[in-house]
C-alpha cells in the first residue's frame, strides 16, 4: 500500500483527494525513526546523541541531577603545620614579663575572696546542717540513788501488799474464769466476792484453785458465799508463811482520797491500779447472769482506779497500805474501764466475812415489802407494791402506794438505796423512816426481822 487508502482503478468523476505534506512537528513526532527497528514507537527517553549538546545546567533543568562545581573565589592556604612552642613555667610567667602586674594582682585578689568565701560557707553549714553521726556519743542510764527501795507511795504500798493478794482460778468441762482475793487469816481463810466462785459452787466437777504471788497452786475450799452481799471466804491447807492483808476502817473514808486496787484483770496477777475515792454510799445492783448467782444491792465506794474483769474481789487499799474495800464490779464500755469503779467497804464485808467463817451462812435484815423506784413532780423515792401480811412493815403501818423517801437516817431516792438501808440495818433494832402518801409525808418505826 503506497498510502492510507487503496487505490482504485475504476475512473470517477469525483476529484481525486490530495494528500499534503504532513506538518514538520508531526512528521519528526510520528514519522519512522532513522534506525531500522521492528517498531514505529521511539524510545522517550532516548536522547539524541549530538556533538553539540549542552552540559546540563541544574538552574535550568529540575530533572538533572546533583553534581559540585569549583568554588567562586579559589584562596590559597599557604600557611605550613603549627608547632608546638616551649612550655611556660611558673616563674617565666611571674617574673618574665609574659603577664602583667595587674592582671596577677586581680588575680590574687579574687583567690583571696573565693578562699574566704568557702570558709564561712564552710562554718555556717557546720553550725546548721549537723552531723547525722557520730562516734563520740555513747548513751548510759542512770542507777537510782535508792536501789530496790519503793521511789513512791504506790510502789510501796504494791510491794508491801502482793504477797497478801491471790488470784482464784475456777475451771469447769466447759470454760472457766479468774478472779482475785486476798488472805484475811494465816489459817488459810481468803475472802473475794461470791460472783467470781459461783460456777464452782453450782458445779461439783468444778476445780478451784488459788494462786499465790510466787505462782504456787493451792486447792481451795469455799467456806460460805452470800449472793445478797456478793461476798465469799475460801480456804486453803498446808501453805506456810501466808502473809496476812491488813484491814482498814471504811467509816472515815474521804472523796479525793488517793487509793489502789490491787489484782488480776483478764487474768494478769499482781496488777495495780491507782486513783481516788470518787463518792460514797453509791447503791450499784449485781443481777443474776449466766456466770453467777449473785442478786445484791451493794453499798459500794466508787473509785476511778481502773477495775476489770479479774479485778473483783481483790483488796481496795488506802495509802498505808491497808483494805478499805473488795472491788466487785466497773462500769465498762467497749470490754474496758472507764474511770467507773465499785468497792464494797471493809466494815460492811468483815462481819459477813466472820458470820461465813463461823457458820457458813449469812442471815439478813428484812422488812417485808417489795418496791419500786418512783420518779415525778410529786415525790422521789421507793414505792410500796406489796406489803407481806404479819411483816415488820405491816406491823409499821405501811400499805400499797407508799412511797418511803428515808429509812435508817439515808435519803431514799429509789428502790435500790431502800434495799441497802434495809440490809444495812440491824436484826432486832428499830429503826426510823419517812414515807409520803396522799401528798403527806410521815414518820414512822420498824423493826427488821431475820430473813
């Protein structure tokens, strides 16, 4: 084919299309290359080699690529390798000349500023900023003057007392306790109250035993116990050289009064406690519980000497040493004392105590009635609820609805200060009392009977 079209023989009428010379933009773009090749396609990339072409020039021609030419100004370093001088000595440098005067001086000045400058830094870092250790310091106690002498009043009264105070262990098939006492007679006769015995005595298969201050371990025996007093006498045998408790007079007893309770709380032996008579005559109810049998109204000292459990029964002692009352009970809150303390006195536990050791058993003072405490805008006092028929009250003229405001010369505020002025009287003995009835007060006489 000698062009795009074949040609045709046939004669037309049409005129024949000429075909121009293509553009000269076109014909190098499409035209067949220079080289035989098997392909009308010219390599792009293919660059004509020609003996004029120009250097590629980077300002003008992104694509080309990185190359280093010659510095703009060539300057010529003549200069040779450096030497190493001689050494300058100390000498040479002051006295040749190389520094001058002043710059020396400056220079020694500002030593002289910097040397002491370090040395007050020095001085006040050592005054305030003291060592942590030492080996200069070396800590010895002093040995007291006295010796083994007692340095105060409790620590004599605590040493003149131990020996005479015991703790009293009760242990049954199921549990047990501990309480205190202390030795009224060489005999062996200890007294403490009756709550901290009574599961031995309600239980035969109970093992009681004491425990001296030089832990021997004793058997014991109860002698007696009064569940109204809350008061209890053991006994042990064959132990010698028992240190007896010297007893006191509660009756002169004064509030303020310095005192100590000696025992053992939670079971801790030969504990001591100090503090003060807080009052008197305070009337503090024991009631029956699971441990013990005790029923009491005891006319208690109060003390804000710490008692615990364990404490009871052991000796309230005054500064001579001697027992002024048996602590029986405390206040408590949270399992601990509180400054809540209740001694029974001396006076009032030594003839229960003698009447235990003698026969066994304690009879009591009776008046025949039941009350209760009565509180209102009208009256204070213990309200008769029951009068028994053939009773010393009966025989005093008392009834139901009474309300007795005194008996035995003590102000009676409630049912319990009555039953501690009525067991604090004697059998047989008439004694006088105040009662009020139909906005009235009275007086009248009584005479308690044995219970």
């Amino acid at each position: 084919m000698d062009g795009s079209f074949a040609h045709q023989d046939a004669p037309s009428d049409r005129p024949e299309p000429q075909i121009a010379p293509p553009d000269p933009v076109l014909a190098e773009a499409f035209s067949r290359p220079v080289e035989e090749t098997d392909t009308l396609q010219r390599d792009p990339y293919a660059v004509p080699e020609t003996e004029d072409a120009p250097e590629p020039d980077p300002w003008r021609d992104p694509a080309s690529a990185a190359s280093l030419s010659a510095p703009a100004v060539a300057i010529a370093d003549d200069r040779g390798p450096a030497s190493v001088g001689p050494k300058i000595g100390i000498r040479e440098l002051i006295f040749g000349g190389r520094v001058h005067w002043w710059a020396l001086a400056t220079l020694g000045v500002l030593t002289l500023l910097i040397g002491m400058f370090g040395g007050l830094v020095g001085r006040w870092t050592a005054e305030v900023a003291t060592p942590l250790h030492a080996d200069t310091v070396r800590l010895e106690g002093e040995a007291p003057d006295s010796g083994d002498d007692p340095r105060t009043n409790v620590a004599r009264v605590a040493k003149a007392v131990q020996k005479s105070v015991v703790t009293i262990e009760v242990r049954t098939a199921v549990d047990g306790g501990s309480g205190s006492g202390f030795i009224v007679d060489k005999a062996g006769y200890i007294v403490t109250n009756n709550h901290v015995i009574s599961k031995a005595a309600n239980d035969s298969k109970a093992k009681l035993e004491v425990v001296f201050f030089d832990r021997q371990r004793v058997p014991a025996r109860i002698v007696g116990r009064d569940v109204k007093t809350d008061l209890a006498v053991l006994k042990v045998d064959d132990v010698a050289d028992l240190t007896v408790s010297k007893l006191g007079d509660s009756a002169d007893l004064q509030i303020g009064e310095e005192v100590i309770a000696f025992g053992s709380p939670l079971g801790l032996d030969k504990t001591v406690t100090s503090g003060i008579i807080s009052a008197l005559d305070r009337p503090v109810p024991l009631r029956p519980d699971a441990d013990s049998d005790t029923d009491a109204v005891i006319n208690a000292i109060q003390t804000d000497a710490s008692i615990n459990p364990g404490n009871s029964g052991g000796p309230l002692l005054n500064d001579d040493g001697q027992v002024i009352g048996v602590n029986t009970a405390g206040a408590m809150t949270g399992g601990g004392s509180i400054g809540l303390g209740f001694a029974i006195p001396i006076n009032e536990a030594i003839p229960i105590a003698n009447t235990l050791i003698k026969e066994g058993k304690v009879k009591h003072p009776a008046v025949g009635i039941t009350a209760s405490t009565v509180r209102n805008d009208r009256v204070f006092g213990a309200q008769v609820k029951d009068v028994a028929q053939g009773s010393p009250a009966a025989r005093a003229g008392l009834r139901e609805g009474d309300v007795i405001t005194k008996f035995n010369g003590r102000p009676i505020e409630g049912a319990d200060e009555l039953t501690v002025g009525v067991r604090t009287s004697k059998i047989g003995e008439e004694v006088d009392f105040t009662y009020w009835r139909d906005g009235r007060y009275f007086d009248g006489e009584i005479t308690p009977v044995s219970d």
